[in-house]
C-alpha cells in the first residue's frame, strides 16, 4: 500500500513558507531547523523537501542525491551546533514514525538533540 502523505501538515506548510521557522541550515533537498519546544539546549529537526511521510518512507523511496544530501545536513547540524563528536559530547537521534512511535508531526523528521546528558532512550517500565 502506498505511503500517504497529507500536504497540510505544518512541516509541509514551513516548506511552503506558510510558516516561519528558525532556519539551521538550507541546502538543495533538507532544512533543518529549531524545534518550536525544544526538549534540550540543542534541538533542532532535520527534514527532507520532499514529501515522505516517515523515515521507512524516505529510506525506501527517496533518490539518492536527496539521501545523501539529508545525512550529509545532519553532519553539518551536528557541527554547527558543537554536539559532534570531534568536539562536542554527543547527541541523540531520534525519528518517530506512526502511533507506536507516537508521532505528531507526519513528515519524515529527524530530531537532534543533545546539549546536556540526556538519560535512558526509552524508561524502563515501557517495554
Ligand atoms: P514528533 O512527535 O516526532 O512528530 O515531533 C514533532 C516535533 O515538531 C515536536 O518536537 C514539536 O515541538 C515540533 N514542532 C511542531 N510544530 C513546530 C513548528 N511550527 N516549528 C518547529 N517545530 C515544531
């Protein structure tokens, strides 16, 4: 069954400019940028221009040039922001896709985070 992608999500409509958003980086096929309730002191959501739904979507469907170009932007984000590991103290990745994943937002994101320790992945109790 196809991937269903609704066009009015709110990253959908950042892309369209509908909605400012706190720009990390641009490039031909990704932006990052701030997430609006930043969970830690770095927190910023990688996203692909295109429209994919989640990262089993992206990965499966996207052209190389747009996978390329979304992990390259997230090295450069983890860089700039000083959470890279040649410098930094490292980060978290994370991607949320459907209801077990509990996630808001239905366009392919990945969260960075990091800035200070961030603790367990998961609590215990919820396995
Ligand atoms: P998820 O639960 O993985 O779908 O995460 C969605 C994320 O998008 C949450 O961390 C929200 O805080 C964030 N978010 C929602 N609306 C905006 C917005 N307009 N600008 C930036 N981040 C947003």
């Amino acid at each position: 069954m196809p991937y269903a992608y609704d066009a009015q999500n709110i990253f959908a409509r950042i892309l369209r400019g509908e909605i400012p958003n706190k720009t990390v980086l641009e490039t031909a096929h990704t932006l990052a940028f701030h997430d609006i309730q930043p969970q830690a002191p770095v927190h910023v959501l990688v996203i692909p221009k295109g429209a994919y739904v989640s990262y089993d979507h992206f990965a499966s469907e996207a052209t190389d040039a747009e996978i390329v170009d979304f992990n390259r932007t997230v090295a450069e984000v983890c860089r700039m922001t000083g959470v890279h590991l040649g410098s930094g103290e490292g980060f978290r990745a994370i991607t949320n896709a459907g209801a077990h994943g509990v996630q808001e937002v239905p366009h392919y994101h990945l969260h960075i985070l990091g800035g200070r320790p961030l603790g367990r992945m998961l609590a215990r109790s919820e396995s």
